[in-house]
C-alpha cells in the first residue's frame, strides 16, 4: 500500500476514521479491507468519487436498518461496499464472495489459534 494512495483515500474519504497520522483502524481485519479497496482502486474498478458515493449509500441502507453509527461499524460498511462493489463491477458475484467468506470461516473454526489459515477444498461448501 503506497503513501501516496492512502495519502489520496483520506483525502478523498470525508469519514474515514482518521488522526493526524492517517487512517486508523480498531482491528486488523479494517485494515485488510482498506488494502483491498486500495489495491482495487489502484487497478482501476473504481474512482474514489464513486467509492464514496457507494460506501455513503450503504452506510444511509444500515442507517436506515438501525445501524447506532456509533463508529464501531464503519468497516462493516466498508466490507459490504467492497462486496457489492466487486459484484457490480463483474470480477465476482456475491454468491462467490460469500462462499469464499463461509470457506475462510469454516477454515478459521478448524485453525489453532496463532497457525495460520490455509483453505482447503472441504472448507467450500458442495455446490449445487
């Protein structure tokens, strides 16, 4: 993740959590998720006009639904932005990106704490 492209999103992105040191993050799977968006917008799927105007909208959706917008859900809205945005945009659909999140989850339940993750054909569920 380059400096200048975080330096871009923060710049772009109104209300991404933030400090004087650039974005900040309560966890580390916040930050993968910023990686990716990052890395897809580097690769062209999207303008960060468009991002913000995506991710806007799933945050009014959650709003709309109850969300408390207490801060703690920002990322959630993120991911799912990423999510529909990948789908829209044709590189996968949500029936892919969801059955590739069960295996990571199914993978994750199997794992020791500290060992690393590795997905493994059973991790995915049958097909039908």
């Amino acid at each position: 993740m380059s400096e200048a492209a975080v330096a871009q999103a923060t710049r772009a992105l109104a209300d991404l959590p933030r400090d004087d040191d650039g974005p900040v993050f309560r966890e580390p799977w916040e930050a993968q998720a910023f990686a990716m968006a990052l890395s897809l917008y580097d690769r062209g799927l999207f303008t960060w006009k468009e991002w913000a105007a995506a991710l806007a909208s799933e945050i009014k959706i959650a709003q709309a639904n109850g969300d408390p917008d207490i801060g703690t859900t920002y990322y959630r809205h993120w991911l799912a932005t990423l999510e529909k945005m990948v789908a829209s945009k044709g590189v996968a659909t949500l029936e892919t990106l969801h059955r590739y999140r069960d295996a990571w989850d199914h993978a994750a339940d199997r794992t020791p704490h500290g060992s690393p993750i590795v997905l493994r054909p059973d991790d995915f569920p049958p097909t039908a």
